[in-house]
C-alpha cells in the first residue's frame, strides 16, 4: 500500500526545507536505510534515508523546491499503484513554494533580479563621424569647454542620451584615475537562504524580547600570551588564544552558574552542566556549534574539537546534536582586527561574550607606563535573567583567569 513519505525536521528549529538533491527518480526501488534525498535546513544540508521498501511513486518537492515540514516529500508504494486519491487527500491542505522563487541550494544563493545592468564607463575611440550633433546641457557645455573636452566623446546619461554635468564630471575622474566610474544606479537582489531566515527570526525575537544591557573590561593578555607561547613551544600541540578563552569561560561559569543559565518564561534553569557554543561564521551566515562539558577539557581537546566544528561548518555536515544545548555562547572576532563590539544573545542563554582583538597598547604597572597587550571583551545579558552586580563578578573571574592562566589547570 502506498505511504505518504513528508518534509522532516531535522532541526529544532527548521520550519521548511529545500530539496538539495534526489538520489532516486520516479520508478526507482527503495530500501529502507537507503539514501532518498539530501534536504538543506536552517543550519546544515543533511542526508535523508528511507524508512520503508517500495517503489518511488511520486516526487512532491522537486530539487530546489522549499516547502514546509510535515508536507508532502514523496509517494513510496507498489509498482504500478494508483495513488491519485492518498495525494488528494493529503494535500487539501498544504502549500508547496514554487520552486523558482528560491535560491537554488548552492553555496552562495544565485541572483534572481539585477536592474540596470550597465557597463562602468570609460573613455571611448573617437567617432568616425565629426558632424554628429550632441545635445547637452548648458552646463556640461560650459564644463567640457572649460576641461578642453569634446563632448561627442562622452556618453550621457540623461534624457534621451544627453550630456548633463555629472557626466563631463564622471568623464573627466576616469580619465584622470584610469578607474571605471558608474553612471547609472545598479544592485543585484538574491533570495534569502534557509539559514538566514532563521538568523533573522532569532536574533529579531532575542533582541526585541530579551532586554539587553551590556558590561565591558579589558584584560591584560601579557601572561595569557607568554603561557601560550610555552605550551606550543613544546611541539606536542597548538593552542589558540580562543581555546583560552573557551576554558576560562567555562571554568568563570562553573563559579556563576547565575549567569549559565535560561530564562523559560515562567521559571529560571540554572545549568549545572557548561556547554558553550562558538559562533562560526559560514558563507550563509552564522552556525553555533557545541563544546560539551567544556569546563573539564584541555586547551588541546576544546582547539581540536572548535577545528572540527568550523571544518564540519563550512562543508555543511554538521549533524543537529552539534548544535543544540549551548548554556552560553563566545562570538570572537578578534581575529579579524575587531577591537570591541557587542553580540546578540543567542536563545535560549541569558548571555553571550563578545571577544575583540588583543591590542598592543601602553599600560600602566607599578605606576610605570609600559607595553601592554590588552583585549576587550563585552557581556551581553539579558535582564530577565542576570543583573548587573551578577555579570559583573562573573567579568572579574574571567579577567583573573586569563591573567592567571595557571589558575584554569588547578
């Protein structure tokens, strides 16, 4: 008898898929376990197996088509069944996106609209003919005279082809810099990717829900950096400035599990476990994947698995179970030359650290002015949850951390 095979959730936050691929077609035999179609989610394009035998009947979702969970993937039944009436009935109500209005599922979305699409100007070949007449303003006129240009040279972008200022102007700028100058106003439009929907839903209900308030320090980084300089010295590993990080969060929050912790609307969890998720930044936008247990891993064993993570992000593996269950969230962006910037939270944590670069500044110690390495660090809070006095403390145990790295393998 033929069943109904629909959308799946894959993900705790997946609303609709698109259909990467089909790995089957129309009359082809399925086994159970066997690989039917690669479905790309808010987070991840993830591998779908079938979960019966049969026959492939019907294909509901064709490949780049969207459609939302629970509706109708596919028909899998006996050969030669007539299935006009289960697919009748089952899709009274649901709707499946055209295909054409969604980005194909490829690594960047395709563009579906460019308006204006006009070369960049730049000075053309003299024309043949000399007595061509060139209407231009009064002011272009005055303009070219003055530059010495010969205004049947240059193309017009107003009314009719003609010859306004900006354009003796524009002329002019290209053929001093020898740089193409737009004349015209241009912009290509992409769809939206399922991961950046899901960003932008998130981040909307956390930012307008979740009241922020946000604390900033800056850590000397002289005694992190010469611990780090000692460990990799050795050669048995590399340590990165972010997996120290990483440990000293987690460790600063098994001493304020205050401030790892949820608000749940009409109560508080307060985590007893660390998780932290580490912000990826990806081609589509941003994955959070999970250190687990983080406040009992080395340097080396969180640097391993955060390679993985961003590794496993970029080529889009990530399984569902790498990113669910964060207690609270690191977004570095140090790497990048960010000195300081604020992060939105990440639901459901009531915080997220945000991570700037290690600058090399003057500082003072033992009231002498001398070089120092400091980096800035900010905590977002959400007020429902953490008060100020409380991401404070926490601040002050993460700063004493880093500037006593030795105190995080006690």
């Amino acid at each position: 008898m033929a069943e109904i095979v629909r959308m799946p959730k894959l993900s705790d936050t997946m609303t609709e898929g698109v259909v990467a691929a089909w790995h089957k077609k129309v009359g082809d035999e399925v086994e159970s376990g066997e690989l039917l179609a690669e479905i790309e989610t808010d987070k991840a394009t993830m591998d779908f197996e079938s979960f019966q035998d049969g026959i492939l009947l019907h294909i509901g979702v064709e490949t780049g088509a969207t459609a939302p969970v629970d509706s109708i993937l596919c028909v899998l039944g006996e050969k030669g069944e007539d299935i006009k009436r289960i697919l009748a009935d089952a899709e009274k109500n649901v709707i499946i996106k055209d295909k054409e209005s969604v980005p194909a599922p490829s690594a960047a979305p395709a563009p579906v609209a460019a308006l204006d699409t006009v070369s960049p100007v730049t000075p053309p070949s003299p024309p043949l003919a000399t007595n061509v007449r060139v209407v231009a303003s009064p002011l272009a006129k005055k303009l070219a005279d003055k530059l010495g240009l010969s205004l049947d040279r240059i193309p017009g972008s107003g009314e009719g082809g003609r010859v306004v200022k900006r354009d003796v102007e524009n002329f002019k700028m290209a053929g001093a810099t020898g740089m193409p100058v737009m004349t015209q106003e241009k912009f290509t439009e992409v769809g939206v990717s399922q991961m950046r929907k899901t960003i932008a839903r998130r981040l909307a209900e956390s930012k307008f829900t979740a009241p922020h308030f946000y604390l900033s320090i800056s850590i000397d980084m002289s005694n992190a950096m010469q611990a780090r300089n000692a460990i990799n010295d050795q050669g048995l590993y590399k340590v990165s400035f972010n997996d120290m990080v990483v440990k000293a969060t987690a460790v600063a929050l098994r001493k304020h599990p205050a401030v790892n912790s949820s608000w749940l609307e009409d109560r508080i969890r307060y985590n007893e476990h660390v998780n932290i998720g580490v912000a990826v930044a990806v081609e589509d936008g941003l994955l959070v994947p999970v250190v687990r247990f983080a406040d009992g891993k080395s340097f080396a064993t969180i640097g391993e698995e955060v390679r993985d993570f961003a590794s496993r992000a970029k080529a889009k593996t990530l399984e569902p179970t790498d990113w669910e269950g964060s207690t609270f969230t690191i977004s570095n962006l140090g790497m990048f030359g960010i000195e300081n910037f604020t992060a939105i939270i990440n639901p459901p944590d009531a915080c997220i650290l945000a991570i700037g670069g290690i600058s090399n500044v003057p500082v003072v110690k033992h009231d002498e002015v001398v070089p120092g390495h400091v980096m800035k660090v900010t905590l977002s809070c959400d007020h429902r949850v953490v008060d100020g006095a409380t991401g404070a403390a926490f601040l002050q145990e993460f700063k004493n951390l880093l500037e006593n790295p030795v105190l995080m393998l006690v």
